[in-house]
C-alpha cells in the first residue's frame, strides 16, 4: 500500500464495488467507502462528517470533468491547427 500506484487501483477498484454494490448510486458508495458499508448498510442516518464528504467528492468530481474536458477540447483544437498559423 506505500505504492501509490498500488493504492490508486486498489482504492479506484474498491469505489467502483461499493458503486456496484449501491446500484450506482455514487453518494452511498462515497460515505461506505468513508464511514465503512456495514454503518451505511445498517440505514442509520449518515453523520454530518460523513454526508460532507460524499458531496465534496461529487462536487470536485464535477468540477474536474468541466476542467478535463476543456482541456481536451484545447489540446485537440491545438493538434488539427494547420502548421504555422497560430491559434486565437
């Protein structure tokens, strides 16, 4: 787990079964994999704590799909420019 290759799929791996386990419901799989799936699993109210970062995650998740996204938009727009004519 010092790897953080290792503990990135590991982790990445282990959110995607919690998203499967929840039925893609994202919010339930962020506070499992925070709080642990046997307190969500048990349908007690989820803790301030815990509900605070399931919707940060999504939040930044989205602002980081905005941010990927127009990065590749640039990057293919620079790619297919003609050589030598600069991009505006």
């Amino acid at each position: 787990l010092t790897d953080p290759n290792v503990n990135l799929r590991l982790g990445v791996h282990y959110i995607k079964e919690l998203e499967q386990k929840y039925r893609g419901n994202r919010y339930l799989a962020l506070a499992a994999y925070n709080w642990g799936p046997a307190n969500v699993d048990k349908g007690a109210r989820i803790p301030t704590s815990v509900s605070g970062y399931a919707t940060k995650i999504m939040e930044r998740t989205v602002k980081w799909r905005k941010h990927f996204s127009r990065a590749e938009a640039s990057a293919t727009a620079f790619n297919t420019a003609p050589a030598g004519r600069s991009q505006s």
